[in-house]
C-alpha cells in the first residue's frame, strides 16, 4: 500500500512549484479523501497567503470533522480578519 508524503514534504514539494497555490487549493477542493483534503488545507496555512483564506472557509463545510479542523487551524494560521 503506497502511503501519501507527510505535509511537511509535501509543503517543501508545494513551495518548488510554481503553481502550488493552484494545485493545492485544487487538492482541498477535489481530493477524494479526508486525508487528501486535510494536509492541503494544512499545506494552505503553511503557505500563508491571505488568498486562501476563501478556500478554507468553504473547507469549514467540509463533509469529515478532519477536514473541518484542518481548515479552521488553516485560518488561524494565515490570520486574515475576513475569517
């Protein structure tokens, strides 16, 4: 069974592209499993830009309490006052 990078590398693999806003925040929205959702509303706080904020948001409605969670510590990272 092939597991998934941790975060952390999966944030060093994200900070290298230079599409990472894109292909992350697709992740959180297309991801087929609470896990994939999760680290990237995880990879989102790490990146720290005020733009994901309305990505993480819609996250709040995730369908798992993981992916919820991951979003709401997501914004308390960025620490954007419209969340």
């Amino acid at each position: 069974m092939a597991t998934s990078p941790s975060v952390p590398d999966q944030f060093e693999e994200a900070e290298q592209s230079p599409n990472a806003f894109d292909e992350v925040t697709h992740r959180l929205l297309t991801g087929e499993s609470t896990l994939d959702r999760s680290d990237a509303a995880r990879e989102l706080g790490m990146l720290g830009r005020s733009e994901a904020a309305a990505y993480l948001i819609a996250a709040l409605y995730d369908s798992s309490v993981e992916g919820r969670k991951a979003a709401a510590q997501s914004l308390g990272m960025i620490g954007d006052t419209d969340a």
